[in-house]
C-alpha cells in the first residue's frame, strides 16, 4: 500500500513537470490533426469541420487514417471537405498543438505523440478502466451492464486504453438496447464532449487523473466464434444480452446435429406452454399459437426465435422451419448444441 502511494505522487509529479510550464503558453484557436478510421470517429470529425469552418476554437484541421484498402468514412468525408489527409503510417508531424484520436485502432508511438506539445487526446466508448479494448459497446451490452459511458483521455504510447482521464459522461443502457443504437448514442456524445474540453484546453490536460487499478475489464475484438451459443452454461438472459450486443454484426450461432443455425429476431419469453418442465438446456419446439421457435436455457428459462437461416437456404421463418426440419425430426433429436 504504502509502495502504491508513493508511485501516485511520483507520477503526479511527473504530470506537473511534464504539463505546468509548456502547455500554459498555448493558447486557441488550435491546430489540430485528427486521427480515425471509422464510423463511430466520423461524428467527431464532422464536429471538428464545423468548427474549423468557424475559426474559432479551431485554426487547422488535417487528417490521419488508413488508405490502403477501400476508401473509409473519414476518408470520404475528408476528401469532401477538402481536408489535408495523411496516410497512416506517418512520421512525426510538426505545427499543430494537439492530436486527437478517436477509435483509430493502431498503437501511436511515442514520437508522434511528444510532436504535439499539448499531447494527444483520445475517445474511449467506455467508462474506463471497464472495458478496456477494441469493442467496449459490444462487451458491455453482451454483459449485461446498465450503465456505460465515454472517456476522453490522454494517450499514452505502448498500450491502449491506459491514459489519464480527462471526462467521463455516463449513458444508461436499456433493457431492449441493441449494438447499433448504442454506438450512435456513444458517438454522437463523444464528439460533443470532446468539442467542448478544447475550450478548456491546457487547464484539463494538467489535470486529468490516473485511472484506478481496480475495476479493469477487457473488451477484445470479437469474431464469429463470440456468437455460438453454449446451452449448457448460458442463461436466457446472457443470450438475449448477446443477440443485443451482436445486432447486424453476426447472427447467434448453434449446431443442430451437424448443421449450423442461425438464429435471428430472439426474444426472452415471459411464458411457455410445454407440459415438459424439465430443464433440458438446448431443447426446442415451435409454438403454433406466437409462431416463434422456443428454446429452453440452461435456467430453464426460454427465448423465442422468429427467424431461422441454414447454409445454402433463404432465411425461413420459425413455421417454415418447423414444417420443413423440426417437426420431422423425433422429439428426443429436436436438441441444440
């Protein structure tokens, strides 16, 4: 405890060193370059522009993203507005004051980021130190979490998602919220928030706060395999989570013998009308009356599926399902796995 205690004064100290006397002579409006890829940073970007366009707060903008591949958001928006775009990897760059990064995806070094005098600043969609990582949105809805946030914060090199904190807004996550409406809510108060603390600049630089050591979670890119259902150890609500977190990213995955399903539309069911009580994880049947598929959890709670699709077949409905496989099928094979 007490090793801890002083190594927080000594990185305070060193923040003091670092920040008292070379940011306090910088003054607006900023010369900013502007880091992203995507269009969770594109809201951001669009803020930056109108801005830029009314000098103000802003006296330079200029662009860094990928050009490799297929032209992305920032890249469009960018050529659009005739913004200067440089092509990542970049060098060190010299005239502007700050660099901010917003879900840009590549470790900056710390070349780059000692080239801004007032350092870098980037947008986390989360409440750090939760979700640290690539897909904080996806991991907090597949969680179960009520409550998430942006992080404004300073970039460090190395590691991602370790930075000071500057801000933090909190957003409440609803029971019925899925991947797609979250990412525009975060996004949309990302950029309003960042906007706002280049008013404050250098002032919340000098004064942002380590993140606490307790509380770390990690929020990884998530692949197909984050979508196969495990019967036997999810509970209903876990797969509901999940179908929220996954919404028009992937389908819920399952195996029904050696075919793979797709499960689509998935609801929890507040109620069931088989006579079989017995908790049998992976069990379905389809019901005549709501014409969903219903799917017993390993709780022995249910959720209900309206679409189904199978390899090399259009999606079908959960009635063309059940008259075209499940109800062939004996009632002892009718399980999922």
């Amino acid at each position: 405890m007490f090793y801890v205690k002083i190594k927080t004064i000594l990185i305070h100290c060193q923040n003091i060193r670092q920040y008292s006397k070379p940011i306090n002579k910088f003054k607006p409006p900023w010369n900013i370059l502007f880091f992203g890829t995507d269009n969770f940073s594109l809201p951001t970007l669009q803020a930056l522009n109108y801005r830029y366009a009314q000098n103000d707060i802003i006296s330079k903008l200029e662009v860094v993203t990928t050009t490799k591949n297929k032209p992305n958001v920032i890249y469009q928006f960018a050529s659009k507005e005739k913004l200067k775009i440089h092509s990542w990897p970049i060098n060190a760059m010299n005239g502007f004051h700050i660099g901010l990064v917003v879900s840009f995806g590549y470790l900056i070094p710390q070349s780059i980021i000692n080239s801004f005098p007032l350092g870098m600043l980037n947008v986390h969609a989360s409440l750090l130190p939760r979700w640290r990582g690539a897909a904080p949105i996806i991991h907090a809805i597949a969680n179960g979490d009520g409550t998430t946030g942006i992080t404004i914060m300073t970039v460090k090199p190395k590691h991602f998602d370790v930075g000071n904190i500057v801000r933090q807004e909190s957003v409440a996550i609803t029971d019925d919220m899925v991947l797609p409406e979250l990412y525009k809510l975060l996004a949309d108060i990302g950029s309003s928030v960042l906007i706002d603390e280049l008013y404050k600049l250098p002032e919340n630089i000098y004064s942002a706060k380590s993140q606490p050591h307790i509380g770390i979670t990690l929020a990884p890119k998530v692949t197909i395999a984050f979508s196969h259902i495990n019967w036997n150890t999810m509970t209903a609500i876990q797969i509901y989570n999940l179908s929220r977190a996954l919404h028009d990213l992937f389908p819920l995955r399952t195996k029904w013998g050696d075919i793979v399903l797709k499960l689509y539309n998935i609801k929890l069911c507040t109620t069931e009308n088989t006579n079989n009580k017995s908790i049998q994880p992976g069990m379905m049947y389809y019901d005549k009356i709501t014409k969903f598929l219903k799917i017993q959890c390993c709780d022995g709670n249910w959720i209900s599926v309206a679409t189904v699709g199978i390899p090399n077949k259009r999606m079908m409905s959960a009635s063309d399902f059940n008259n075209g496989f499940l109800k062939k099928a004996e009632q002892e094979k009718r399980i999922l796995t």
